[in-house]
C-alpha cells in the first residue's frame, strides 16, 4: 500500500532545509515540510526516522568517505600521509555545487544548541573511527589518536571556510592549505 | 534554617563516585548517595544541582587552568609555544594524588553513553574557549581553530594515558611527550 514517490526524499531535504531556515527548527513540523511539497507526514516518516535526520542523513556515507580514503592510503605509508589520503577522498564528498546546501545547514545548525551537539557528537565518532582505521593499519597510539583527531580537526576547519561567505575555493583545496598550516603550527615547516 | 556540614562537599563526591562505580550511575540516586555519608537528600541538592554535577563540578576552574596558561605565555609566543603552557597549567590541575578519582571518574563514564556525549561536549567548549583566548591575543584563523583543537586533542590523549593502569609518569610530563608525538606526526621532529 505504501506508494513510491519518485525524488520524495530529495524533495523533503530541500524544503525541510528552506523552513527551518525561515522559520526555526524547533518551529517546524515534519508534517509541515511534508505538505510543504505535497506529501504526506506519513511520507515524510517513510525516509526519515524524524525532523533532526533530515540534517543528518548521509552520515555514514560521510564516514565511509573518510575510512575509504584510509584505506586507500599506500602499504607502509606515514601517519600523515594516511591523513591526507583521508581528507581528500573526504573532502571530494562535497563538490561546488553542493557549498549552498552546506552553508544553509549550517546556519540551521548553529541557531539550535541540540543540532550542535549533535553536530559535535557526530565528529567526535568520526574521530573514533578513522582512529580505529588507523590502528588496523598498524599504528599505535598515541600516534593513531592524534592523527585522527588532526584529520577531523583540520577537515573541520576547512570545512568552514569553504562555506564562509565570498569563499570559492573547492573543500579538497581549503582542506590541503589547513593541513599545512597544521605543520606551520607544529614548527614543521617556516 | 540550612545547616552547614563541614566538607560535606566533599563526602558527597567520594560517596558517589563509588556508588556510580559499584551500582552503575543510572541505579543510583542522590538519596543513595547522601544517606550513604549520613547526609540528606536536601543537603545534596544544596551542593549539586543533579547527581550528574557531582562528575562535572570544577569545569570552570579546569577551564580557566588552560586559559591562564594561554595568558601566562610570554607577549608575542608563537602558537605553539602558547599551546604548551596551556597545556602545563591545565595538566598541573592534576596532580598525582587526583589520579585514582580521575581514574574511577573515567570508569563511571565511559560505562553511560550520556555521560561520555557531556564529556565530549565540555571537551568542545573548551576547545573554543581556548580558540577565544588565542584570537584576543591576536591569532588568526585557521591558526587560533587548529591550535586550540590540538592543545585538547594533546591534553585527552594525554590525560587517557596517565590514567592507565599501571601508568606512574605524571600527566605534564606525558602531555609534554604526547605534543613532541604531535610534532613527529606532522612531520617536523625526526
């Protein structure tokens, strides 16, 4: 009986995103973003376990993005190198054209406290994750840690200045030049 | 009318955490933990607004260790250099004797999701506090973002190790060794 509606689940994120940016997160309803494009609530819980997911789905993808580029990372390779492997098949994960919809998220995030430590809640297990990536590849910690929380420390900070206003620089790009200022940092380069 | 008990302050968090320990955070109440000491539940509350405080009393003050080390660094310390004294104030906080309650505090939260997502959490707004404190003495992003993460990520990995089992270094003479592992991860020690 359930029917298929062809894009439903693209078309609930878009206009999910566009009321909670108009009118708040807390203020919105799911039934309210269903309706919004002529949809059901019923519809809307057909992808979406509640209004917070609408935000958050594609967390594992997003995950993966960061364990494939681990894995991708040569035999025997550094630490560091392993880290950038990461970041760049991470950072691949957001093209241009999605920059619009980060930046609109984003700013839905920030005005609620709840998102934001969801938001926080969600790094610090990707932290988690590429460091148990890393010790399966051999290294030990407090080697595996670190490097891992550089690697999401760093994409973190890319990530936002690629939504900053007036920036057009592609993520993969921002993310190298803040994994260099990682090294200016720690004394390893001038 | 309110009675004052002598270190009752203190009674109370000691009763606590080993009632956390033995019986698991959720199975215990404040009326546990305050007939435990002779005490009354009233006079828990007059010291700690839930039973969760008892594990997160002294945030402000731990806070505020980092941020005078960031203070105390000579006027113009590269980043670096300011990262390190934080660190050197902040892991002073604690000192050897604090390492068994540190130790069990660790226990009691690692064993309830909602205790580690606080945990988490405090490690977060520390990491901006401290990014606050770098941009007012005039750091600029990315660096103030990258240095504060850093200076946290050295002090949690730091912190697990020196309460590990069997661990007797103190935690500044770890934290010191875990920011040298920094360097050697970023490339710029041998």
């Amino acid at each position: 009986m359930v029917r298929w509606e062809p894009g439903a689940r693209e078309r609930l994120q878009a206009a999910a995103l566009e009321l909670y940016a108009a009118r708040g997160f807390e203020q919105t309803t799911a039934a309210d973003v269903a309706e919004s494009v002529g949809l059901t609530e019923r519809t809307f819980f057909r992808y979406f376990a509640d209004k917070r997911e609408v935000l958050f789905d594609g967390q594992d993808r997003f995950e993966q993005a960061f364990l494939d580029g681990v894995a991708a990372a040569a035999d025997g390779a550094s630490a560091i190198d392993t880290v950038t492997a990461a970041l760049r098949h991470a950072s691949a994960f957001f093209p241009d054209e999605r920059r619009p919809w980060s930046r609109q998220r984003q700013a839905v995030i920030s005005a609620n406290p709840g998102l934001q430590e969801r938001e926080l809640l969600k790094m610090a297990a990707l932290a988690e994750a590429v460091a148990g990536a890393l010790r399966e590849r051999g290294l030990v910690e407090p080697q595996a840690s670190l490097a891992a929380h550089a690697c999401v420390t760093v994409f973190g900070v890319a990530f936002r200045q690629w939504i900053a206003v007036g920036e057009e620089r592609s993520l993969p790009d921002i993310a190298r030049g803040v994994l260099d200022e990682l090294r200016v940092l720690t004394g390893s380069a001038p």
